[in-house]
C-alpha cells in the first residue's frame, strides 16, 4: 500500500454534471456539448456522485437507477425503447498480469481476517437493446488492501451470474494501491454464447485518476459511505442483442455428453459435437453456454 491518503470519498470529486465529454443541464436534465441526449440511467447515475437525495432500498442499500427513477414518478417507468438513450456498451479495457482462470464461484470475498474497507457493489447487465441479461458470467479480482494480488489462491477472487433480472452483486474490499495505477476492481463480462468483455472498475475522488494512463471515466463506479463500509454500483451494457423472451428449445439433444442444468467442477471433462472440452471454472450449465459458445468455461482438448 503506498502512502497516498484518500480513501474513497463520500462525495466523489470530479464535476458529477460530466460524462464522456457530454454536460447535463442542471434546469432540464438534457445533454449539451456531445451531440446526444443523456439517458435516463445516466442522469440519475450523476445525481448519485452529485451526493442528491436518493432512495435507499429495503436493505439499506443505495437504489440503482430504475428504483431512484420509480419512486421519483411515484410508478414504474415504462420499457425503454430500444437503447437508443445515450448508453454505449461498456468500454473494453487490458486483463493485465494478474488474471487467474479457475475462480470459485461466490459473490463474497470477504473471508475470516481479510483486511480492509468493506465494499458492496451491484448494478444489472443489459444488452444494447435495454434488455437485462440474465445468466452473464462475471468474474472478479482485485488487490488486496496493500495492493497485492494473490497469485498462489483465490483471495479476492471469484464469480457469479446474474440473477433472472440482470442483477449482480459483489461483497469485497476497497482495493488497495500499487505503484502505476489507481484503485480499480478487475472483471470479465460474459453472456451466453456471445464474447468476453474485459474491463475494469473505478473510484471516484481518486488523486492518481489523473495520472492512470488506463484510466477511464465511463467505467467510474457511483461510490459512497455506507456505515464503516462502502457502497458501489455499476451498470453494465454488453454490445450483445438483449431478448427477454424464451428462446424454443432444440429440436434435439446434443452431440455429447454435455447437458443443461448439470454442476460441473473445474477439471470435469465432456464431449460436445464431436469434441472434447475440460471445465475451467465450476458453474450449473444452462442453454446458451455449450462449451464451443464459453471459452471461460470450457477449453477445448480435442
């Protein structure tokens, strides 16, 4: 952990009222100077790093856009069309060194004796469309609180999915420093069938944002205090079509050993259309993630 002395700040420091290069107006809520509106999320992503009142959720929790949007109108918002609102898909950024295949499945890594500032982060994974996306892999890994990575286990590291919503949710610590770069949490992204989005997640307030070359506003987590805690949230958008409706099942099964709605552990070993796969990281298979369409999950042998 090197000496640099802010933590992750209650209020976060640069102006809330920027995004990417577009300014919202304080008075309408429209965008100006990057030739686009802002979108729903966006606007209410800003008014939470602005420090607004914003509604907590039953468990104390910091709402996500959709819930602030809700209780604000006092009724649900309807479907957006098409996400033509100002959302891009989440930028891509480098794995770096650090990366391990083979993660446990969990939402928490916080285990006996972690040290550090409790960090809570959620949010939902879209599709382009606006869609939800359930079932997308994400796994994380980050620093310790000295700014170490563990190479030899999994400490702080680990994956999910996410729910029949889109939802996700992450129990970790603040990362700490190292030299070079600011506080950032890794992760991949990873819907069924489709490619892997690698990225990273960043802190608001932070003095060495300035001087990460990797660093990158549109990738800022909304941040702040949450008792002896804190509390984070991120939306992802996944450059993937977004279909809420159930696809029609196969006509027929598979080629192989291979199924849906198995556990397979890492190391376990199955055949699919004709070749031979090793798991790489323990899940519950489901339609969409055959083991050609996975490469986080599966390596091919043969």
């Amino acid at each position: 952990m090197t000496s640099d002395t802010p933590a992750i700040p209650d209020e976060p420091g640069p102006d809330p009222h920027t995004r990417t290069g577009t300014r919202i107006d304080a008075d309408t809520g429209t965008g100006t100077g990057g030739g686009r509106g802002i979108s729903r999320k966006t606007l209410l992503r800003a008014a939470v790093a602005a420090g607004a009142a914003v509604p907590l959720l039953a468990t104390g929790s910091i709402a996500l856009a959709r819930d602030a949007a809700r209780s604000a109108a006092g009724r649900p918002l309807p479907p957006t069309p098409s996400c033509d609102d100002g959302d891009d898909p989440t930028p891509d950024q480098m794995e770096g060194p650090y990366f391990r295949p083979n993660s446990p499945p969990r939402t928490d890594l916080v285990t006996p004796g972690t040290a550090g500032t409790r960090l809570t982060v959620s949010g939902y994974v879209f599709g382009r469309d606006c869609a939800p996306l359930a079932g997308v892999l994400l796994d994380f890994w980050q620093a310790d609180d000295a700014g170490a990575y563990d190479m030899a286990g999994y400490t702080l590291r680990g994956h999910q999915f996410t729910d029949a919503t889109g939802a996700f949710t992450l129990r970790t610590i603040v990362p700490g420093l190292y030299p070079g770069r600011t506080r950032h949490i890794h992760v991949k992204a990873q819907a069924p069938g489709e490619p892997v989005l690698t990225t990273q997640l960043y802190f608001p307030g932070e003095p060495r944002n300035s001087t990460d070359a990797l660093f990158d506003p549109a990738l800022l987590m909304n941040v702040r205090g949450a008792g002896g805690g804190r509390e984070g949230s991120f939306d992802f958008v996944l450059d993937v079509d977004g279909d809420p409706a159930p696809t029609d099942p196969p006509t027929g099964p598979p080629n192989g050993t291979w199924a849906t709605g198995r556990s397979y552990a890492a190391g376990d070993a199955v055949t699919y259309g004709g070749g031979s796969y090793r798991c790489l990281q323990a899940h519950t298979s489901m339609a969409g993630w055959e083991p050609p369409n996975v490469p986080a999950l599966w390596r091919r042998e043969s």
